[in-house]
C-alpha cells in the first residue's frame, strides 16, 4: 500500500493525481486551505478505494503552520513513499508589475512557500531513505514571457530549487520530480480563452503518475511541451523580443 502526502489537495490536478493513486488502494494524508471541498474531495476519494484518508487544513502561506502538519503526515503514514505539491495561484501580470505587494505575495505563494516546506520534509525523507518528492510547477518557469514573468519567474525559482534537491537526494535514495505542465483546463484558468494545446486534469494526471513511477526527473505535461519549450529557450533574444507570446 502506497502511502502519500498530498498539499494542495484542492487543485484540479491534484484532485485527478488523488483518484488514480485511490483507485490503487493507497493510503492518502490530504492538505488544503478550504476545508469543505477537502471534506468533500476525501468522501470521495474513500468511494474510489482509498485505504485511508486524513485531511489537514493549512494555508500554505502560515510558513510556522509547516511543521505541525509535516508532524501529523508522519504520524499518521509514517515515512511517505510519495509527497506531491500542487499548490499554486496565477497572478495578474499587470497587477505584479503595478505593485510590489502584490508580486512577492504572490511569489510567496508560488516558490517561497514550497521550499520552505521541502526542506524539512527533504530530511525526514533522507533520514529515511526511500520516497519521491513530485512538485508542480509549470513550463512558464522554463524562459519569462511578458505576459506572465511573475509566475514564470515563480516557478523557474522552484525548479531551480528542485534541481538542486535532486541532486543532494540522488545520493539518499528519494527522487526529485518536477512536473511541468503546459495549458491545463481547471478552474485556475477559467477565465482564458482554450484551444488544442489545452489538456483535461485527468490527461495530466495519467501520465504525471506514469513519470512518477518512473523517476522522471523533469516531466512535461502534455508531453509535447518539452519540444514547444525547446523551440521557445532557443529563439535568438531579438527575435523573442519580437514575439508576442
């Protein structure tokens, strides 16, 4: 029976993550700040086969909020074979760059709070020697676009982060994922406009858990994004000045 650590278990992704590993019987410690749809989210999830599920309220922010909840997740699992990491908003770019307040909260949200909350879990992990550590992020982070540089400068920090992680925790036995998914139709998104790059919770979900399994280091969901990305990092800085992307 798996065991996994799931904060920011509201999300639309995290959500479909969730089904699959419940549908494999595993036990589940659920964390989010709205504790109705984290209630209903559980039912639901012990409906599907979940062994067990255990929710915690946390705002992610609350950085001295941390400890008690990664205390409660190891009581009641023990050492997690998996701790996922979805949290996440999507600021107003025009709002970022009209208020400095506005920017480092969400920032705050999108890159401080994560690494603040994988180092201590990182050493109980080590301590333990076995686990994977999987962290949302997004293939924004992989170059700043002027339509979004706050969020991809958010998530760029968090996969530098990671990769540095992975590399010390190589050596430890636990493996790092950075999980980069491109457009995905949630409630986060709502308000954009969808075309063919879009891709349902329930696709990315499929092969996030799929790279899970696998150790993927660094995994981009769908998996045509590595190409658009690549393509992207390579435009001469002129030409991208250019662009309207």
């Amino acid at each position: 029976m798996q065991k996994i650590l799931i904060i920011g278990a509201t999300s639309a992704i995290a959500e479909a993550i969730a089904r699959r590993y419940a549908a494999r019987g595993a036990s589940l410690q659920l964390v989010a700040r709205n504790a109705d749809r984290l209630a209903v989210i559980a039912a639901d999830l012990k409906v599907r086969g979940a062994a067990n599920v255990d929710e915690h309220v946390l705002d992610i922010n609350d950085l001295a909020a941390h400890a008690t909840m990664i205390d409660r997740a190891w009581q009641r699992l023990g050492a997690p074979d998996l701790v996922l990491v979805a949290h996440g908003t999507l600021p107003d770019q025009a709002a970022c760059e009209a208020s400095v307040e506005a920017f480092l909260s969400e920032f705050s949200t999108n890159a401080t709070s994560t690494m603040a909350l994988l180092g201590p879990i990182a050493n109980r992990l080590a301590d333990a020697g076995h686990g994977t550590i999987a962290v949302i992020t997004s293939v924004a982070g992989d170059r700043g676009r002027q339509s979004n540089y706050a969020y991809g400068a958010a998530k760029a920090a968090t996969s530098a982060f990671l990769s540095g992680l992975r590399q010390r925790l190589h050596k430890r036995g636990v493996a790092v994922v950075d999980i980069r998914p491109g457009f995905v139709d949630t409630p986060m998104t709502s308000h954009l406009p969808k075309g063919p790059l879009w891709a349902s919770p329930d696709q990315v979900a499929r092969r996030v858990v799929a790279g899970i399994g696998r150790g993927t280091p660094v995994l981009y969901v769908p998996g045509f994004w590595r190409l658009i990305m690549a393509v992207i990092r390579l435009l001469p800085q002129a030409v991208f000045n250019r662009a309207t992307l």
